[in-house]
C-alpha cells in the first residue's frame, strides 16, 4: 500500500481534483476534468510497477 498514493475501495465520482501520484480504484470511476498523476509519476513511499491511474470497475470519467 505504500506504493500508491490514493487507495479507495470503493465507487469514485471524480469532477475538477488533482491527485499526485498513483491512485487505485477499487469500483467504478465517474465524473470529468480531473487530472490523475501530476507531478512526479515515480512518487509514492516506495518504488512501484502499479499504473498511475488503476480502476477496478467501470471507468466513464472525460477527463
């Protein structure tokens, strides 16, 4: 879990955030306008193969 630096296990609604980093979805992801991974991609507490932006579920967001 160090790797990552938004874990959510749920369902995400999305519209207008910036998240630094990686993130992992554990639902669904929806909304627009956000930007996933700014910054560095490599940050997070430890060296990781994750993706910068992992969705579990149905992925609808337009931004």
């Amino acid at each position: 879990m160090r790797e990552l630096n938004l874990i959510v296990f749920g369902n995400v609604h999305a519209n207008g955030q910036e998240v630094e980093g990686k993130s992992f979805i554990g639902g669904d992801l929806t909304g627009g306008g956000t930007n996933w991974g700014i910054g560095n991609g490599s940050q997070g507490a430890a060296v990781s193969d994750w993706r910068t932006l992992t969705v579990n579920g149905n992925n609808s967001n337009s931004g």
